[in-house]
C-alpha cells in the first residue's frame, strides 16, 4: 500500500533564491551542486529543487514550469508496487525505471512516481498545555525555540479540471481514502497506509478565486506544535518572506497554519495538530467557508467576514465518487 510521500521534485527558474527560501523554512539540506539541490525531513522524505528548464523534469501540471513537477508517493512492499502499476496501467501509460519505481502522468496530467519507501518514525514531543483547572505542566516553562523544523511532507494540493475524476482514480486505482468533500469546491484524501486527515486535496478548478487553471497549488509540512509553527512564521518574516495567510485553524481537518508565497509560484504551509482517522471515520460534505476556517488572526478575508452558514452533513453512500471503475486488462509491461 501507499504509505505517504516519499518526495517531491520542484521545478524552479532561481535554484539559488528557491535554495535561501527552503533553507529559512527549515527543511534540512542534504545536497547542493549545479543542477540540484536536495533537503531531506527526518521521516526520511525528500524534496528535490532542479531549473524549471532541466530536461530531466517531467511536464509541468499547466503553463507554470515553475512549482511541483513530480510528487513521489511510497509503498511499503515490492509486492504491492507491482500491483499498483497493474491497477494503474488500465488507465495511463507506466514506465519502469532501473531502480525500480513506476513513473506515469495521472488523468488530470500530474507527474507521479511510485517507489519503495520506509518511512522513518519521526520523535516529537509536543509541550503539554496548561487550563484553568486541568493543569499538564507544573513547575516548568514552555521550551525555548530559535528555528522551525518540518518534520514530514504533510500534504499536496492540486487545481485540477474535474476533482471528482480526479478522487475517483485515485480511490479507485491507488486505494487512497476518502476523508471530507468541501461541497462544490474539491476533495480530500489520504494514502491507505496513514491516518493523517488528508495527503493530497483536488481543488475544482474555477471553484474559488485565483483557481482558473490546473496548477500545483500548496505544499504543507508538519512541525510539532503551534510554538514551533509561530516560531518558524516570525523567523521567515525577519528573512523577508511574505505570508499569504495565517496564523488560522482549518475546521476540515483542525489544523493550525501558516502559509508562505514561495519565489517559484507556490506556497508553503507550516502544519500542525491535524485530525487523525481511522477505519471508521464517515466522510463529510462541508460548506466550503464552513470548513475551511474556525479562526483566523490577523487581517480577515473578504469571504470570512460573514458568519458561514453552520452547513455539515455526511457523504452519502451513492455519492458518484464511490462509483467503482470498470476493470479492464493491466497493460503487460507494467508488471515486473
């Protein structure tokens, strides 16, 4: 099965500014030479920055050369990477490389690769919290931090031309779960082998300002907790970088954020406290200003400043994203 993401591969026009802004984030340099510069997070997932011209590089999702050109999902068994191809190889073309993993371009033409991967446990400890009456740390200040760290790649978001097909293949093909829908807007789902809330969202496109085209949307990463959050957001701030929104907390899924512009036409996100499910969890369609904030500080946008319509409800069973597809033969030279 999909155990999470193993990596992402960036396509930017200035490795050396793209580089600086990484740095500053936080995430931990492993390589640098002329064509590519890579950072790996301690579960052992790594983010690769190459010249958004670098004929290595697959075709960018859209006009932009610039942002995530690859995504790199992992899988725990040899076994189940050969399926995987299989499944897959009934609706796009996939290729083996020499090392072994699958590399294909999605329905909604994301660049995609699927490798072997054991993820590494990641050791955190966040600070216990203090209330009136239910005290959890006694005698002791909260840590002293000077950087953030992002610990894990926590999700990819996508504009995309029609997200239902684009959840359907991937429930359907891949075994990804389905975890909430944000009515008329997209679809969040997790890898089969996590129980983090969501590892990718298909966003419709055209379904929100600034969507109108397919495109690689955010990319967030996981840090321990809020302190660490602000932390890093204080410190990127003094190094110049401008945020595009945040502190806030989602209500799909709970987390607290704070995202990033980046200088290659992304974002990135800080990411902590986020929903944790399990097989028993019920999807939900939400209003979509509903569920994407419960607060946020600082300026308040545009679509928040009316209350949203407290709008919640349950995926019905016949909702067309459960729709199996049709199983045809797996082209043969995807096994192996």
């Amino acid at each position: 099965m999909i155990t999470g993401h193993a990596g992402l591969v960036l396509g930017v026009a200035d490795i050396q500014e793209a580089r600086r802004f990484v740095d500053d984030f936080g995430l931990p340099l492993r390589h640098a030479d002329a064509e590519t510069v890579s950072f790996e997070l301690e579960e052992g997932s790594t983010v690769f920055l190459r010249h958004q011209d670098d004929p290595l590089l697959p075709p960018p999702l859209g006009a932009a050369a610039s942002g995530v050109r690859e995504i790199i999902w992992g899988v725990d068994t040899r076994e189940a990477l050969n399926a995987l191809a299989a499944s897959i190889s009934q609706d796009v073309a996939v290729t083996r490389d020499a090392d072994g993993s699958f590399g294909f371009v999605d329905p909604s033409g994301i660049a995609t690769r699927l490798r072997l991967f054991h993820r590494k446990p990641v050791l955190n400890a966040p600070e216990p919290l203090n209330a009136p009456d239910a005290v959890r740390r006694l005698g002791k200040h909260r840590r002293w931090r000077k950087r953030c760290y992002p610990k894990v790649i926590q999700h990819v978001v996508y504009v995309v031309d029609d997200a239902l097909e684009a959840a359907r293949f991937y429930i359907h093909r891949l075994g990804f779960k389905l975890s909430d829908i944000s009515d008329g807007v997209g679809y969040f789902l997790r890898a089969p082998g996590i129980s983090e809330h969501h590892s990718i969202f298909f966003l419709q496109k055209g379904a929100v300002p600034g969507a109108d085209s397919p495109r690689p949307d955010h990319v967030s990463f996981g840090v321990e907790d809020i302190d660490e959050m602000m932390v890093g957001a204080n410190y990127m701030d003094r190094r110049g970088w401008k945020k595009s929104m945040g502190p806030g907390r989602h209500r799909i899924g709970s987390a607290l954020f704070y995202y990033f512009h980046t200088p290659f036409g992304i974002e990135f996100e800080y990411d902590t406290d986020n929903d944790h499910l399990d097989e028993h969890w019920q999807p939900l369609i939400w209003e979509p200003r509903f569920g994407m904030l419960a607060w946020i500080a600082g300026d308040m946008p545009p679509f928040w400043r009316q209350e949203p319509d407290w709008n919640v409800r349950y995926v019905p069973a016949d909702h067309p994203v459960f729709v199996p597809y049709e199983t045809v033969a797996p082209a043969s030279d995807a096994q192996g």
